[in-house]
C-alpha cells in the first residue's frame, strides 16, 4: 500500500432504491491507517449533513460525562459547554447566530449545537491559565470518541464570531469562546450545497507521522518510525 493510499479515507455511500430511484443515505467514511489505531479513532470523522433526528437526552449525557472526565493542568477543568437543541428553537437559534453564514447552512439541520468556552485564569490564585485552550480541546476531543461510541457524529468549526458569542450567550469576562460544535446522527450527502458536497465525498488525507514527530531534537528523524 502506497503512502497516499494509506491517506485516503474509505468512503461508503449506501444506496437506498425506491420506486426504481436510487437515493443515497447516510455516509461513513473509514480511514485506512498506516499503523493499528483504535477502531472509534479509524470511524471518527467531521461530517456537514446531519440527520433529522434528535439526539436521545441520555446520550447527550453520557457525552458531557466523558468530557467531564478529561484531563487538565491542576485539575483545573477550565472547559463550559453551552449547549442548545432544537427542541428549544429560541436557544438554538441564538447559537446558530454565533457561526459564520456559510457553516449556518449546513449546522442548521444539525440537531445540536454547542459553543465550548474556556476560563482563562486559575480558581484559586487568579493567574492566568496557559494550558486553558489546551485542556478544553482535551475535553472536546473526549466528548468526540464518546460520541462516536454511541453513533453520533460531531463537526468542529473555527468558523464563528467569539464576540457574538460573548454577547448573546452572555460568557462572562474571563471566559472566552473556543470553538462551535454541532453533533448528531449522519445525514445524506445529496441535502448539501455542491460545493460541500463534494467536501463531504473527498477522502481525508493527513501528514506523514514523518513529518510531525522528532526524537531527541526538532527535525531528528526517530529511527523507530517508519
């Protein structure tokens, strides 16, 4: 196998045939690893079409539970989550406000959405925290695996206005938006935009292991990796 086909994604469409019409249904895509990972590793992936169903209550807790229990500098735990269904279309939509126009089209359909701040200075001296942004990413990259262990799915985006956030969620001073997630069940690829379509149907590549990892010092190849 060649380096770029261990890149690419293995993607799976299933089809759906109806009155002599094919329609597509929800997607997986599966990534081809160069080395053994975890299975709920190899199934992760970013999603834009989501279904029209809801996430079940208990779900959505054992998904928070999970990025309760993340790690973090001083058990600090500086991650909130504000967290907005559509069952309660006055707070979605005010969450849905906060993203930038072109992610609204798609995380509309997304049956939650969530805006992930972090507290920037410690409880108990008051100094500011530099591993704040890193520990809530922790705890979202958490909150990803548990999702993907009861099926959901969950798509990060840097596209949104923190300041917006700031303002209509009310995030006190101190505390800064990070990041906008939506989560859900996979939808069909066919509901979006052509030109995110065709985002949705493309393998995902990542860098060589070679490329990012060192030994000893920056730029030393370890002699371990292949």
């Amino acid at each position: 196998m060649t380096s770029s086909e261990r890149n690419n994604a293995m993607i799976t469409a299933p089809l759906c045939v109806c009155c002599n019409r094919a329609y597509h249904v929800a997607m997986e895509k599966r990534i081809s690893a160069a080395h053994p990972i975890h299975e709920l590793i190899a199934r992760r992936w970013s999603p834009r079409a989501f279904a029209d169903r809801a996430v079940e209550p208990q779900k959505l807790q054992t998904v928070m539970e999970a990025a309760r229990w993340a790690p973090s500098s001083s058990n600090e735990q500086p991650w909130h989550f504000i967290v907005a269904t559509k069952d309660q279309p006055t707070d979605f939509h005010r969450v849905l406000s906060c993203l930038v126009e072109k992610n609204q089209q798609w995380a509309q359909h997304a049956p939650v959405l969530m805006i992930a701040a972090t507290a920037l200075h410690f409880r108990k001296h008051g100094t500011a925290n530099r591993h704040a942004y890193y520990d809530t990413g922790q705890a979202v990259a958490y909150m990803t695996l548990q999702a993907t262990a009861l099926g959901l799915y969950i798509h990060q985006m840097a596209g949104f206005s923190p300041e917006t956030a700031q303002k209509e969620l009310q995030i006190p001073e101190r505390v800064e938006a990070v990041t906008a997630i939506a989560m859900g069940y996979l939808g069909d690829p066919q509901q979006l935009p052509e030109d995110l379509r065709q985002r949705e149907l493309a393998p995902g590549t990542r860098k060589s292991t070679q490329e990012f990892v060192f030994e000893g010092r920056w730029g030393q190849k370890p002699v371990w990796l292949t």
